[in-house]
C-alpha cells in the first residue's frame, strides 16, 4: 500500500448518539468513523512465497544457480527470526515434472504453515527442494493470501521470483488487485533474481497494487539483506494498517470521519467525498495518496480540496506528473477559526469561541479527492486505485503575528507616504553628488 508515516488515530466512547472527538469536545448527531485501534492484538505475520521453478537452475548469481541462493537466503533470515514474528513458507513450481500445463500450473504447496516457526523442520524443508515445473505466480499468491488468514493487523507477503507467471489467468497483477480491493490489509514485496524488463515490470505491478516494494537482487547477500530487511519491517510496522472506508459522489452522502488513516479505491478521473466535522479554532490537516498500480498515460495528477457545504471552495492541495511515478501525494490545512475571522473581521462579528468549547457549532468540511489519470489502451480499469486518506484535527495554530501595516486607505497612504520619501532622499543625494562632481 501505499508506504508512508501515518498520524496516530484516537479512540473514544460512544455513548448513544453522540461520540467524543478531543479534550472536552463532544459531537451529536451522526457517529464519525474511528480509525482501527493502533494497540496490536496479535502478531506478526509473513509468508515467504519462493518460485521452484525449471528456470531456478540458471547459474548466475555469484556462480551459484539462483535456486541455491535462495536456500542460503532461506537460512539465514529463518536463523535471524523475531520471536514473535509467524512465519511460512510456500513454494511453486515445486513438484510437477511432467509436460502438462494444466496440472502444471496448479503446482504450489506450503511446506510451512504460518506460525512459530521450528528451525529445524522449516530449513529442512527448504533444502529439499529441487527446480521443477512451471510458475502460477498468481495462484500461488492467492493462496498465500488464504494462508496468512484475515485478522485485525497488516500481514506480509514476500514473493521471490526469477521469471513472469506462465499460467495465467489468473494474472498475478489482477490477484494482487483484487487482494487489495478486498481490504484484507495484505502488503505483497517482490524481489526479483533475472535482469529481464518484463519480469521487472510484473512484480512492480504486484507490489504497487498493495503497497508493497520491488527490489532486484543480484547477489546473495542482496536477497539475504532484503529478505531480512522486509521480514523485520512486517514487525515493525504492521500495526499502522489503514481503515478500509467508501468514498460517496457527493458530500450529503459522504461518511463522516474521524481523526485516523484510512483506505478506499477510487476510479478514473473520478471524485471521491468525506466529512470531517471541525470545530471553531480547530484546524484540518488532510493529506492524500495515490499508488499507480498499473500504466497510465503522462501528464497525471492528484487534487485534494476542502469545501463547505454550501460549495465554498476553502483551500486546496494538487501534485502532478508526467512521468513514471509510484506514489502520487497531497496536502492541505485549513483552520476554522482563521477563516472565521477573515470573513467577519469587516462586519464587526464576535470573537471565534475558544478551543474546545463544547457549545461550539462544528462546521462540516468536505474532502473531496479527485484525479486525472487516464488509463493506456488495454489497462483494466476496475478495481480502482488504491487511495489513502489521513485525516487530522489539532488545535488552530496560526502563523506568528507580523508588523501591521494596514489595510484599505490606510495602506495606500502609507505606501504613497513611504514613496515620496524615498524619491525625496533619492533627489538629495543626487544633487550632492552631482555639486561634488563639479567642483571636482
């Protein structure tokens, strides 16, 4: 998914219609949503997905044959395991030497069921394994999905490849799509061990589409390095998982959200709507990314706006490109108290009420997400490109007060004022040196 440091989501009560939203501040009418819990209720939890295939004889890494490379990986990450990290292993392409494709391509097994893991069995099984058959890539990764199971937490798969599925359908970057849609919070890394462009392109899609990471390896000590690397990320930031949530068409329709990350898939060229209740001298901090999951045509970008109810545009956050990007991101802060006081400073209105005034009305922003990504000819559109919303709401903090020079006709004199007396010194000086001039 999208990779990224994410703000800390807070829990409160709910009590009948109404719900808790900071120190003091309680909302009636409709229930935002809350952002999952950041407190881990279980470990972590990895499948290692390694290709067995035919083509894992080739002898090019270090003079070793990629399958033997990858068994010394094995080793040495299982040796290196976190203790409260679950572990399996699943291979493909592992068993099946015979010609026929359609069994062929049903070949992937897990030799390690996920869990603590024991050692010596687990190395053991790895050893055995000798390069073999053909290479489903995608059902091999939709099972390792049903491996790792469903839980409140993110979980990991890391798929190491030296070759593109042969067996689609399934294709692996349309499995990893639909894991993705599914909120099943599954991050999917992919490490790649042939320098060929089209195997390089497969495993980017893959991980792309569910947040995950590419990576080449060219030598043992990359894939070991890398291997460990994304087994001790998974325990580290597993528990940020995002809150899966639907975008509506228009914001009376919109889901109303707390402070939190959250998730959603949005189409082309499409608009997404949410509410975020603010309240006077509050500020809104939203940021938004996109995960380009599959090509899309130059000249792209992403528009995060804030608008109230009525229309009103408020503020904007836009990033663009033009070239091959994974991510594409943007911000916005917008402070309820500022705008109040710049709309009613000439109408002589009452001060703003204080932070964390309970009577305060709350104002509903609307957060509306937009893109303008054009898919190229042959891209499938559906499902949508994953989104992740952060939504933040903190005590106004507005910029350290400067000098006032005025606003209207007071403004304008001075300036006329500060003119005149700079083209008056201006012709002083310049007489004197023109008289020194002369006399000289």
């Amino acid at each position: 998914m999208i990779n990224r440091r994410r703000s800390t989501s807070v829990l409160g009560g709910l009590l009948a219609a109404t719900v808790l939203i900071g120190p003091g501040i309680v909302l009636s009418g409709p229930t935002p949503a809350w952002a999952d819990e950041e407190t881990p209720a279980e470990p972590p939890r990895v499948e290692l997905v390694l290709d067995v295939s035919g083509s894992m004889r080739a002898r090019d890494i270090d003079g070793q044959s990629r399958i033997s490379v990858a068994q010394q990986a094995f080793n040495e990450v299982v040796d290196a395991l976190p203790e409260e990290t679950q572990l399996g292993i699943r291979v493909l392409g592992a068993t099946y030497k015979g010609k026929d494709k359609k069994v062929g391509c049903q070949d992937t097994q897990q030799i390690v069921p996920v869990g603590q893991v024991d050692r010596t069995q687990a190395k053991a099984a790895v050893a055995t394994l000798r390069p073999t058959g053909f290479t489903p890539v995608g059902l091999a990764l939709r099972s390792a999905a049903q491996d790792l199971g469903t839980g409140a937490t993110a979980r990991r798969i890391v798929l190491i490849t030296d070759g593109e599925d042969t067996c689609a359908p399934p294709d692996p970057c349309e499995v990893a799509r639909e894991l993705a849609a599914q909120g099943t919070k599954l991050v999917v890394d992919t490490l790649g061990l042939a320098p060929d462009e089209k195997v390089r392109r497969q495993l980017l899609c893959i991980a792309n589409a569910t947040g995950g990471t590419y990576t080449a390896a060219q030598s043992a000590d990359e894939l070991t390095g890398r291997i460990k690397q994304l087994v001790d990320r998974a325990r580290d930031t597993y528990t940020a998982a995002p809150t899966v949530v639907g975008g509506s068409a228009r914001c009376p329709d919109a889901p109303l959200l707390a402070p939190g990350v959250y998730t959603d898939r949005e189409q082309f060229s499409e608009h997404r709507w949410y509410r975020v209740p603010v309240r006077p001298g509050q500020e809104l901090r939203a940021s938004v990314s996109i995960a380009l999951d599959r090509p899309v045509n130059p000249d792209y970008g992403v528009l995060l706006r804030a608008t109230a109810p009525d229309g009103r545009e408020l503020v904007r956050g836009v990033d663009a490109g033009s070239g091959r990007t994974d991510v594409v991101s943007a911000g916005l802060r917008w402070s309820a108290a500022a705008d109040s006081d710049d709309a009613g400073a000439d109408a002589g209105e009452t001060p703003t009420p204080a932070p964390g005034d309970a009577d305060a009305t709350p104002t509903t922003v609307c957060l509306v997400v937009s893109n303008a990504f054009a898919p190229r000819p042959g891209t499938r559109a559906t499902p949508g490109m994953p989104i992740e919303l952060t939504v933040d709401v903190v005590a106004s903090s507005p910029a350290p007060g400067g000098p006032d020079l005025g606003r209207g006709w007071v403004l304008l004199m001075l300036l006329t004022l500060a003119g005149l007396l700079t083209g008056l010194v201006a012709g002083l000086l310049t007489r004197w040196w023109v008289a020194t001039w002369r006399e000289n």
